[in-house]
C-alpha cells in the first residue's frame, strides 16, 4: 500500500529526528531489543492513529521490529510533522498523514490506515474507534482489541461500553500509572508551556494564568505556570478537584471571574465551550487562548470569530481577532493541541514510559483476548510495574526490596 506524505525530500530530517529521541528512549530500546528476537506480533496488523512526531514514529518501528505489519496515520490535522512522516514511508512503513491536512483528507487518512484490515488499533483520541464502529464496521470481526492513549478518548470509550455499542476490548492505556502520573502531569506541563512561549515570545512570570481543568493534564499545566513565576487561577466543576487545587495554593473560580483577570487562558478539561461567547466580552486587551485538550472545542472559535470585526493571522500559530470596541484577543494554533501544533509534543524520556504502556496494551491483548469481554480494562498491575522497572534502571535508580516477614505482614 503507498503511503501519503507531504514530500519524500524531506526524509532524512525526520531520520535525524527519530535518531535523536531514540537516545532518550531506553524502556523502548529494551522492548525492541528483546521483541525484535521473539517477533509476537508476526502475522499481526497493527492501525494507529497517533500524533505523527519523533517518538512515535519510534513505536511504530518497534512494533515492525517486532514482527507487525503497520499503517500509521495523524490523529489531529495540525500534529503530524511531515519530514518525519516522510522518514517513516522511507523506512518502509506504511503511512498517511499530511500536516494542516483538511477534513477530509483527515477521515481518508483513517480510512486508508483501516484499510489494512488490522487485528489490533492503538488510538489517541478514539477516531479510529469511532470510524470502525460508523462507517467500517465491515472490519470489526478481524479485531481482537485496542489501546487508547487519552483522557478524551477513554471518555468516549466508557461512554461506548455503558450503551452497549463497544464491539470489541480496549485497554485504557491513558489510565496506566506510567501514562497518566508522567505523560498527563510532567509531559503536558511541560510540552504546553514550551508551545506557548515558543509561539509567543512573551514572558510568562507576573502574568496572571488562568488553568480550565484540574485533572492530571491541569495540574501538570499550573505546576509549570507557578515555576515560571505567574499568578495561577484554576477553574473548575468538580468541588473535589477545586480543593486540591486550592491546597496547591491556587485560586480558584468561576470562569466568568477569572476571564476578567487573565492574561494566557489555557483549556484542558477534554469537554466542550469552556471559553464562550459569555468570556470574550469580559477579557482584557491582548488576552491570549491556548488548548492543550485533545479536539478544538474547548474555547468556542465560532462564537469568538462571530463577535469580531476581523480575523487575522499576525505571526505563525497566531491568529488575532479584533473587537468592536479595539480589544484584540489573540488565539493560539487554531484551537488545537497546542503542545504539538505549536511545538514537538511531550519530551522524549516522558514518552518512553506512555509508548511502552501502549506496546504492552498491545501485547497483552496479543495474548489475552480471547478471555476479555467488549470491555475497557485496566493495564495489569504487574505490567506497570515493569515498565517503571526498566525505567529505573535506566537511570540508575535502585530501590528497596521487602523482606519475607515485610511481605506476610502486609498480606502479600
């Protein structure tokens, strides 16, 4: 099957990217080292949808390596990085993404990456799941299972498993504790702030950052802003989550409030019209928009570009929209995940733990699937802990063992 990239020239840029993350990757080292001998997933289709960036074009080649035949495609149109895209299609993997492709370019990439009639699906974001279970259900008998990536995507699954609709298991790879604690918390904080001052240029310290959201995603967001030295509200619907980000030593508030005050605005709660019509009046001359949820939804661009006298972009990533009374308001990477829009996505040594979640969701399913039910599960305890083991290592870092008598005493 021919691949669709941008342009073939650009190939050995994205090598250089793969080899560069691949130094910093050493759980996935391992995993290639000893699959790439085994081979489990020989015979085995593999259709993921992920953001097309160095570390994932790695897992795509670790699951080659270890025996599967796999089609690759973007799962947000402005994520894929085309020299890498192309670095991929140059290596022999199949792959169809385009950066800032259109809507539909977008749906015939899924459907292309379908078109291999996979046994397994590693999604981020559940459009590979949504397409299955709509417009392909012709493939869902050839599939065994799946993994998904996100805190959007696992919402749309347990929603799919509560009306009965899933047709096949899926592991929550997002709610791995090496997924969520790191990828969520470190990697979002991190890989968001540096999209949004690699963008803008403009200082982060003494401006007054307003958090939508107080998960995992949330809190590695505040956590940074603080770091950087600006005044952090936290908006909130959840009264637990609100606490907690009170004893981080956050305000926290309505957003109605909180759109008075703001200077950078960032969304992260994986719902829709978080920042809306009701907002835009209320907010200060300059105020900046940013998303790091997985879809463009979070802050309403309709309603924002509907109120405006004119919309224009005044530097890459950047869009201005002036309003009749003079105030600009200035939104960031179009709506979209600001982090690999706007940047290269979460750091190397993050996702080697997330992507090390989603090849053993992956093998585990390789495994496992004829005793699960269409079910979202939990990746297995023992898993978990391997993987931060090898991470450990990794890095040097040993830890203590119990003793017998440790390990009767607490019941184990």
């Amino acid at each position: 099957m021919n691949s669709i990239v941008k342009d073939m020239a650009l190939a050995q840029s994205g090598h250089d990217k793969i080899n560069w993350v691949k130094n910093f990757m050493p759980v996935m080292s391992a995993i290639e080292r000893e699959f790439s001998q085994s081979k489990p997933f020989a015979g085995k289709k593999i259709a993921i949808s992920l953001h097309v960036e160095a570390k994932t074009a790695y897992l795509t080649k670790v699951f080659k390596s270890a025996g599967a035949e796999v089609a690759l495609t973007g799962c947000n149109p402005l994520s894929t990085q085309d020299d890498v895209a192309a670095a991929l299609a140059d290596d022999g993997i199949t792959v169809f993404a385009t950066h800032a492709c259109t809507p539909e370019e977008y749906e015939l990439y899924i459907d292309k990456a379908l078109d291999i009639q996979p046994d397994i699906i590693i999604d981020d974001g559940g459009d590979l799941v949504h397409q299955l279970h709509t417009k392909r259900r012709e493939l869902i008998p050839n599939i065994i299972g799946g993994s998904e990536e996100t805190t959007t995507g696992v919402n749309r699954l347990h929603n799919m498993e509560r009306r009965g609709e899933l047709a096949f298991p899926m592991i929550a790879a997002n709610d791995a504790y090496c997924k969520f604690l790191f990828d969520n918390r470190y990697g979002t904080g991190q890989s968001t702030w540096d999209g949004i001052m690699r963008t803008t240029n403009l200082v982060v310290a003494g401006k007054n950052v307003v958090i939508a959201g107080y998960g995992w995603c949330g809190k590695g967001a505040a956590m940074r802003a603080k770091g950087l030295g600006a005044n952090v509200v936290v908006t909130e619907v959840d009264p637990i989550k609100a606490i907690e980000a009170v004893f981080d030593g956050f305000r926290v508030m309505p957003m109605v409030d909180a759109a008075k005050i703001g200077d950078i605005f960032l969304t992260l709660t994986g719902d829709k019209d978080v920042i809306t019509a009701e907002h835009f009046p209320l907010m200060k001359n300059g105020a900046v928009l940013a998303n790091s949820g997985h879809f463009d939804v979070e802050i309403n661009i309709p309603q924002l570009e509907k109120m405006s006298v004119s919309r224009r972009t005044v530097r890459s990533n950047i869009e201005e929209f002036l309003q009749s009374d003079g105030r600009k308001i200035y939104l960031l990477a179009q709506g979209r995940l600001v982090n690999l829009a706007s940047g290269d996505g979460h750091p190397a040594e993050i996702m080697d733990l997330s992507f090390a979640v989603q090849f053993f969701s992956a093998a585990h399913i390789l495994h496992n699937h004829s005793k699960m039910e269409n079910k979202v599960y939990l990746m297995p305890e023992e898993i978990n802990n391997k993987i931060a083991e090898i991470k450990l290592d990794s890095i040097g870092m040993k830890i203590d063992t119990l003793t017998e008598e440790q390990r009767v005493y607490l019941g184990i």
